[in-house]
C-alpha cells in the first residue's frame, strides 16, 4: 500500500461548548470503499466535516500522507471530493451550467472542464437533462448531480454524507455499482444510518456511536462475530413478547397463524429455534445492545 494514499484520524475529539461530539476517534482508510454506520447525532456529519477541512477538531489530528491536512491547506483540498448532507443546488442552474459553475470554484481549468463535465453526467445517468434546469430534477436527481460536482475534480478522496437519501432502489443499486468501481483508484467514505446501503456498497465498516468508534473493520470479519448467535424460530404472538423480552430482535414477521421472529443472542430455551447466516443489521444491532448493556458507550 502507497502510504501517499492514507489518511490517518488519530484521537480525534470535537466539542461544541458542553457537549463532545466526538471522543477520541482513532482509525485508518486505505483505497478502498468504507462505510460510516450510526444512528442520526452519532458524530457522523461532524467527522466528514473535520475530513474535509469545513471544520476543525479541538484535538487530535487528520494526516494525509503523514501530512497534516490542516498544513496541507489547498494541497488537500485539490485531492478530495465532497457532498454534505444537506447539499444545496442552484435551481435556476442547468445541470450542465451547475457542474461548470462548481468546476470554476474547484478551479479546474475550462478545458478540461468541457472532457470532465460530460463524463460526470454519464457517470451519473443525467447526460439526457444536461441542459435542463435543476429545480425540475426529484430529490434523487438532485443528489446525483451532488455525487457529479464531487467527483468532478477526479479526487483522490471522496467523501459523501447521507448519499443514497433519496434515491429509488433502482438508483440505490447503480450508486452501489459506481462507486464499487471507485474502489481500486480512490479512498471513498460515505456516511448513513441505513446498514443495507453499507452492505450493498462497503466492504469495510466503520461504526461509531455516541461520538466514539463502536468497532472498525472488514464486512466479512465483523459478520464472524456475530455467527452462532443469529436464530430465527415461528411462534405465536406471545411468545414474540417472550422473546422481545429476553433478545434483541431484528425482524417479526406474520405468516399465517404463526408470527416468524429473528432475533439475536443465545437460543432461547423451550423455543424451537433454527441458526441464521448473519447478515450486517444482525451485527449491529448485537453491537448496539452489548455496548449498551456493557456501558461502554
């Protein structure tokens, strides 16, 4: 691995008067697609705007590089692509005229522009409203021309708060195949609370609750802490209550007169229960209650 091509978060803390947004965040991102899972107000959109220079930590550091990306100014602003949460789009813009507006702020020069801009709207099927205005796209229109814009600078980074919100399932499943395709060239990071986008997209997790890292690592190996402990068992609706009671439960489903349950944790005795192969959500909901009954987090 190019250590050109790491960027390294160390004891990361952020504060706004009382509260600590952030504790101590520590983890590393080499090429490759991660995915930031937690709940809304768990320090995600605060760790991308830290990433991405919009703000700035009250400790620790951000190295890209082993440089500073505080030191590293416009240097590390020219590498990185970037689309908030709440991203905002010209309206009386085409589409077209929007990502040529962003290529000037980006300060691509034009001629590369008029090659760059064409490839972004194809990257992200608009090339046939190109020249329409903005304020008739959908939502998930809109959030396509965010991806384009930030990835109009060919970066080396790209960062994407909450990018699949407002995407149809169709559009879910080609975000998922673009930025798979990213993988080999580009660290990208992309945020949400929704684990099927992060199975679908990422192949490595990082997962942070309450302002401190739950747990990072490979997909594949955080499902393995979860094997032997994902069941599943057809029950009537009380004892879905029993079961709600003791395990965490991850879906409950009505089929004919008996209610079908996934759950969490140890079988539960004297209910007839068959092992599951896990899946992420099984994961991070054990996750959320181990931390929670530990009081770790």
């Amino acid at each position: 691995m190019d250590s050109r091509m790491e960027l390294q978060v160390e004891r990361l803390c952020k504060s706004y008067r009382k509260k600590e947004a952030l504790r101590n965040v520590s983890f590393k991102l080499e090429r490759g697609v991660y995915g930031l899972l937690g709940e809304n107000g768990a320090g995600k959109s605060t760790l991308m705007r830290i990433l991405t220079t919009v703000d700035v930590p009250t400790g620790g550091s951000v190295l890209y590089g082993g440089k500073n990306i505080i030191h590293m100014d416009e240097d590390y602003r020219d590498r990185i692509g970037y689309m908030p949460q709440d991203y905002s789009v010209y309206p009386g813009f085409t589409a077209r005229d929007f990502l040529n507006y962003m290529g000037v702020l980006k300060g691509i020069p034009r001629d590369e522009l008029k090659v760059r801009i064409p490839e972004a709207l194809e990257f992200v099927s608009l090339s046939d409203v190109a020249d329409k205005k903005v304020r008739t796209f959908s939502g998930g229109m809109k959030r396509r021309i965010g991806i384009a814009q930030a990835i109009l600078n060919d970066p080396e980074i790209l960062i994407l708060d909450e990018p699949t919100a407002g995407l149809d399932p169709k559009e879910r499943i080609r975000f998922s195949n673009l930025l798979g395709s990213m993988a080999k060239e580009k660290i990208v990071l992309f945020s949400t609370h929704i684990v099927s986008d992060i199975e679908a997209i990422a192949d490595r997790l990082i997962f942070i609750r309450n302002g401190e890292i739950a747990e990072t690592g490979r997909i594949d190996d955080l499902l393995g802490k979860v094997a032997g402990k994902v069941w599943e068992a057809a029950v009537t609706q009380d004892g879905v209550d029993a079961v709600s009671a003791e395990r965490a439960v991850i879906h409950v489903k009505q089929t004919g007169k008996d209610v079908q349950i996934r759950f969490v944790g140890e079988p539960i005795p004297g209910i007839a229960c068959s092992p599951a192969v896990p899946a992420l959500e099984d994961y991070y909901i054990y996750v959320n209650e181990n931390t929670k009954r530990s009081g770790r987090i």
